[in-house]
C-alpha cells in the first residue's frame, strides 16, 4: 500500500486526476451493468413472439400497449 502511495505522490497532482476520473468511471460502469441485468430480464424472444402474434392478428393497439408497460430495452425498440 506505502508503494501505491509513493507512486501517486511522484506521479504529481495529474495522478489524482486520473485517479479520481478512473473511480468515477468505474462506478458508471457497475451503474449500467446493474441496470442492464435487471432491466433485461425478460424473456426477448418469447416476448418478441407474442408481439407478432399480436401484430399478426391486428392488434397494434395491443402490441403497443404492452411494449410501453414492459420496461425492458426490447420493448422500447420493439415499440
């Protein structure tokens, strides 16, 4: 830990620059990985199939009801 210490000090105030942007770079990371896991638990193709059949069967009211109540990315891009 003493030798990561002396590195950021000798590396000068850009070390502590590029330290504090790497935190905060990670933490956005962890942010969207979180987000995508659970927002994607939906079944895509089981959802995508019953939006065809809704489609296939004339109703795009329907299709598009359950798209905007989903709240997963597929939906938004099936909507």
């Amino acid at each position: 830990m003493q030798g990561l210490a002396k590195f950021l000090e000798e590396g000068g105030t850009l070390m502590f620059v590029n330290l504090a942007v790497s935190v905060i770079v990670l933490a956005m990371i962890i942010d969207r990985l979180i987000f995508f896991l659970l927002k994607s638990s939906v079944n895509a193709r089981a959802f995508l199939e019953q939006i065809r059949k809704l489609v296939l069967a004339n109703n795009v009211d329907r299709a598009v009801k359950l798209c905007s109540a989903t709240s997963a990315p597929v939906a938004q891009v099936a909507k």
